[in-house]
C-alpha cells in the first residue's frame, strides 16, 4: 500500500498544481530508476524487462541479466538512430528517448511508466509539467488478448498477434496429434491467465480434457513451485502446455532437471518456444521436442555492428552496458581488481570476435518487433504533423483525417470518406449506381432493346397486314395505340440506368406511370369492345350501336388524363430529386432518386393498379364467349401476369437495397411488358405469318358476328 500512496501523491501533485495555478511542478518523491536517455524535439519511451528477479536454490533473490531484452533496448536506440539520419522521415526533427527497466514486475513497470510521465526531478517548469513523451513501447511482445479490449486500453496497439489466435493455433495442434488428454501450466498474470483460458474454451469444442491447472512465476518461493512439480509427477497425462514467458517458467525447469522428469511432450508458447535455455545441454534433456508457434522472425544485418561496438564504461549514464559485459565477457570493468563479487576487468577485452547468440541478427523475432513499434510511431508522427500541416488549406479537397480504431484523440472521415484497412487514411468511398458498364445494367439494356424492337416489329407486321381479317377485327386504332405504349414501356428502364440526375430522376417515375396507364387504357379499351360486341347480340340492347371509335379514344384520352394529373401535381409540388445515401454501408455511397412524395408514388402505383384489376375482371367475365378467335382470354392472360409481377414487385422493391432496388423496378417493367406484348398479340402474329389460311373472315368470325371489334 505504501508503494502505491508514492504513486497517487506524485499524480495528485501534478492534478495540484494545474488547480491552484502554480508555475512549477514539484514531485514528492522519486523512484530514483537507472535509465538510457536521449533528448530530442520528440520523446519516446520504452520499458523493456533487462534485469529478472528470481528465487534461487538458496532462497536468495537474484536479480539476472537478460541479454534478449538488452538486445530489445540497443534495438530501440539503433531505429531511433536510424530514422534521425533519414531525411525523408521527420526531417528536421530529432527523436529521443527514455528507456526504463521494468524487472519483468507489473510493480516494476508501472514505476517506470510513471517515471516517464512525470519525470524525476523535484522541481521543474510550468512546461515540463506536461508529459513530454508521445509514446511508450511495451507492445513488441504484449501478446495478452486482453489488450485487445479498447474499452480498458484503447492507447494501446499491437506488433505482435493476440494470444487469441495463438491459443486457437495451440487447440488444432493437439487435435491434429490425437491428444485427448493434456495438462496445463499458466504464469500467475494476465498473460498466462487469459491464454490458457482462450485455450481452454477452443480445446473444449474438439473434446479435449485438461487434467490439471498449475499455476507458476518468477517471484514464487520454490515450495510452490514444488507443488506443481509433484502434480505434474503424479498426473496420468504426458502432455503439457505452458502458456508462461520465460523467465516465469525458468525455475520450474530447473526444478524438474532436478527430479529428472522426462516423457513429456511440452507444448509451448510463444514467449518460450525459441528460447535459448531449453536447448542448453542442461534442460533439453527434459524439454527437448517441445512444439509451438514462434513469432515472424527478421534479419536486421546493419545490428550487428552496433551491437560490437557496445563498450563497457563507467559512466553513469551508460546503464546495463557493464552488466552486459560481464554477462558476455566475465568481467566488469567498473569493479576494483580484488573484489569478491565480480572480477575486474583488465582492459584488453573484446567482443569483435565474440561467436556468441547474443550478436546473430539473422533471426530476430521480439527485436524485429521493436523495430516495428519505433517506425510505426514515426511514421504515425510524420502523418500527424506533417501531412496535416502540409495540406490544412486542401482537407476538404484531399488526407480528413480518419478516426483510427481504438485512439484516443481522432479525427472521423468525413461523410464521403471512409478509412482505409489500416485506419490511419481516409479514402474516397465507392460509388455505387447501377450504371451500363456492369453487367447487369448491360442485360437490362439488352432485354430493353430487345423488347423495344420486338414491339416494332409486330407494329409493321400490323401495318403491312393491316387489310387482313384479324388485324381489321382487333380495332387497328387501338393496337396500334397499344403497340406504341409499349414500345415506350420497353424504353423507359434507359431512364433507370445510369448515374441518376434532375432530368432523369423527373422523369423516372413518371413517364414510367404515364407510358402504362396509356398502356392499361388501351387493353381497357379493347376489352370494353369485346364486351359490347357480345352484348350487341342479346335482344334489346343498343350498347354497341353507341360504342364506337369515339367512345373508344375517350375512354383511352380520360384514362389517360387522370394519371397526368397525378404526375402533374407531383413534379409540381414535390418532385423526385437525386440524392446520396449514406446510411445503406459505411463503405459505400449510394447514388439514388429520392421519390420526393411517396403518397404520389404509390398514387401512380396504385391508379395503374386499378386499371389493370378493372381491365382484368372485364376480360375474365368475357373470356368464354363463343368465338374462334376470342381476344378477351388473351387479355385476360395478359392482365394474369402484369398483375402477378407486381403485386410481387411491391415487397421486392422495399426490402431490396441501394441499386438493386432500381434493378427490381426495371425487371418489372419489363417483365410486365413483355407478358402484355407476347399474351396480346403473339396469337395474331402467328396465324398472319405461320397460318395465313385461318386469316380469313369466316374464321374469325366463329359463331358470332363480331364486326364490331
């Protein structure tokens, strides 16, 4: 509790002085932590675990040099190096940093992460009261899924994986080996906690039963390591995973050389697999043939030179280099010949020629990710100030910012951006029309084309034949009427197709309403004319003495001029306009025809609607009447299918989204089109063409006069 009343009175210091408007920070008290620096215009900082504190035999804490994570802090030093030579990257601004030494102790880490914020002098200016720093580094080997939740850590991004895809990676392992039965060792923290958990819950889907939990780290006393030892010797199972970093399963190892334990086929994790203590000659007698998955690994050949020419100093500022040498060399050039600790070094000592691990840097797997972190910030930082910078007069014509997933402080994309994969640009989102160039726009223009010829075509076979029989019986005035609608229907998905405008977007909807309900007007017409002319034939009844060619147009022109007045009112007070919508994808911006008045819409919908069901109910109580040749079952079949295509259009068109609702629309059209065209006048094509013989008079007119159609 002590240590973390330090904590809370160094920040309630810094919270004080910014209240009660003092000019200067004054710190409580201090850490007093070794540490490498370097000043610069920009600070960076690192914690990397260089000294272990562990239990030995004797009961003793030792504190032991890890040169893995000295390697990490010389890599550190050498990309920050390397980026203040390059001209091209934060030009004319230097980095700098503050490395601390973490213990490999959470307590450790967090002393060092508020060392780097606060600073360790008793007093400084109002402005360095700020923290100077703009990073930390701890994320080249944090591979604890639980960082992931950016609720709790939403400043934190990875250059390693999660341990979530490691633990389902592990979980195929034992399935693609036949283990059924595997006993499990986890490191007291959140990294072997919530690994060996994902692990659990993957290995549960295929069946598989962990035996035993033991728990284990560095800073246990050896009685508890013990008593994972004697449940590992008394378990049935001869397979283990240890989902525990290094350092925390080191005195486990020892303890099990010790009792020389063998048979066992260890599964390890990533923070063990390829390190160099279980293929000493020592432990590889235990742990030899352990299996697991190991990180990316990088050559980094320019390192190697640096790391020979790291000399020993006595310099206070040049920390963790004498325990370096006296780990690599045996000697520490800063103790006096005599002493009993350390042996002085006598000054001719070298590592040039040194064939130790230490200095290959052809297989580099945690250093290569510290070398990600160090440019991944500064490319980060040269984003931030110079690319905003650079273009702040052009933002809206160019780079908005884009929010990057999990940051603290971001800028969203505009509305017609959205950010890239790496969420660190803003990119122009697509544009989405159903346009000729895709292939569903080029079939629709096809069958459009198609259907508009077709319909010309029966139009000159009906001009050239219009002497004939069948086309004299089927009121010429009429069908040509008919045969002209359609021809309009068929071309008005082109108004449909393509980017959508003012013009296009007018007239979308409504010479679609018009051209049908001239269309449904004139197969009203004709039916009525069926009709009558039955009914002429009853006694005492005149109908069809006044049913001529004028009542015909009439009923074509008043049919007509209703729908003209829907269409009128609309584009008048309420007319269609184009628009972008945002809300269908995030990714997307979808180009659509507002209907501007949705109750003119469905007005235009639902008079077509009622012509079509009059014309319909018409046709079907006419369809039986006795002629050879009775147009009114065509009608009705016609009338059948247009109205089936769209009561079933209406549910498609409103659940179908962005283009595709366009593409629905079309479809009905044309379908409705061509059902009208083939049902009406496909029968009178074929007998004028194929069956010339039955074009006659008396063939036509059946039983029944019908000279009056």
């Amino acid at each position: 509790m002590a240590q973390f009343r330090e904590y809370w009175l160094c920040i309630f210091s810094l919270l004080l002085s910014q209240t009660e408007g003092i000019t200067s920070c004054k710190l409580l008290g201090s850490f007093g932590m070794p540490n490498l620096s370097k000043k610069g215009d920009i600070m960076i900082g690192g914690i990397f675990p260089v000294f272990n504190k562990q239990e030995d035999l004797n009961l003793f804490f030792l504190n032991r040099f890890d040169l893995r994570a000295f390697r990490w802090t010389q890599m550190m030093m050498f990309a920050i190096d390397e980026i203040n030579k390059d001209n091209s990257l934060l030009p004319n601004i230097s980095l700098g940093y503050q490395i601390y030494d973490s213990c490999a102790s959470p307590t450790n880490s967090l002393r060092a992460a508020l060392t780097q914020l606060n600073g360790q002098k008793q007093e400084v200016s109002e402005a360095e009261c700020y923290p100077r720093l703009s990073a930390v580094i701890v994320s080249y080997f944090s591979t604890c899924a639980c960082l992931s939740n950016k609720i709790k850590y939403p400043t934190f991004f990875r250059t390693v994986p999660s341990d979530y895809h490691q633990a389902k990676a592990l979980a195929s392992l034992v399935k693609h080996f036949g283990w059924s039965w595997v006993g499990a060792i986890q490191s007291d923290n959140d990294y072997g906690r919530n690994g060996l958990q994902a692990f659990s819950e993957e290995v549960q889907k295929i069946g598989v039963c962990i035996s035993f939990i033991g728990t284990i780290l560095r800073t246990y006393p050896r009685s508890k390591i013990l008593r994972v030892v004697e449940t590992i010797k008394q378990s049935s199972t001869r397979v283990i995973l240890a989902f525990v970093p290094e350092g925390d399963l080191y005195p486990l190892m020892k303890e099990i050389v010790i009792q020389n334990i063998t048979g066992i086929q260890w599964i390890a994790s990533e923070a063990w697999v390829t390190a160099a203590r279980p293929s000493t000659p020592e432990i590889f007698q235990s742990f030899g043939g352990a299996v697991g998955f190991a990180t990316r690994k990088m050559a980094i050949p320019n390192l190697r030179d640096v790391l020979l020419n790291i000399r020993p100093s006595c310099d206070p500022g040049t920390v963790f280099v004498n325990d370096f040498w006296e780990t690599i060399v045996g000697c520490n050039p800063c103790v006096k010949p005599g002493t009993v600790s350390s042996i002085a070094c006598k000054g001719d000592q070298t590592v040039e020629q040194s064939q130790h691990p230490f200095f290959n840097v052809t297989e580099l797997r945690v250093t290569y990710n510290v070398h990600k972190a160090v440019y991944a910030i500064a490319h980060a930082l040269h984003s931030l100030i110079f690319c905003e910078k650079g273009n702040r007069n052009d933002r809206t014509k160019q780079c908005p910012l884009c929010c990057t997933l999990g940051a603290a402080d971001c800028t969203p994309c505009l509305g017609a951006y959205w950010s890239n994969d790496a969420k660190d640009r803003c990119v122009p989102k697509e544009i989405e029309f159903l346009s000729y160039q895709e292939t569903m726009g080029m079939t629709l223009t096809a069958l459009s084309l198609m259907g508009a010829c077709l319909a010309f075509a029966v139009m000159l076979v009906f001009l050239y034949f219009r002497h004939t029989p069948i086309v004299k019986s089927n009121n010429s005035e009429l069908s040509s009427l008919l045969l002209l609608s359609l021809l309009l229907c068929f071309l008005c998905p082109f108004l449909f197709i393509g980017q959508p405008t003012v013009p296009s977007c007018m007239l979308r909807h409504t010479a679609f309403g018009l051209t049908f309900a001239l269309c449904i007007s004139c197969v009203l017409g004709k039916t009525m004319v069926v009709v009558t002319a039955f009914r002429a034939r009853l006694p005492n009844n005149n109908v069809a003495r006044t049913f001529g060619p004028v009542q015909q147009r009439i009923i074509v022109c008043s049919c007509t001029a209703v729908q003209v007045l829907i269409c009128f009112l609309w584009l008048t007070l309420k007319p269609p306009f184009p628009q972008q919508n945002f809300k269908l994808s995030n990714r997307k911006i979808v180009l659509e025809c507002n209907s501007g008045s949705e109750v003119a819409f469905y007005a235009v919908l639902a008079y077509i609607g009622l012509l079509s069901g009059v014309c319909l109910m018409l046709a079907f109580l006419a369809r039986k009447l006795p002629d050879n040749f009775n147009e009114a079952k065509f009608i009705t079949f016609s009338m059948l299918v247009f109205c089936a295509v769209w009561i079933t259009f209406i549910p498609a068109y409103v659940s179908s989204p962005g283009k595709y609702t366009v593409t629905v629309e079309i479809f009905a059209i044309l379908s409705s089109t061509f059902g009208l065209l083939t049902c009406i006048f496909a029968p009178k094509c074929y007998i004028i063409l194929i069956k010339p013989e039955k074009n006659t008079k008396k063939h036509v007119m059946g039983k029944l006069s019908t000279k009056h159609l």
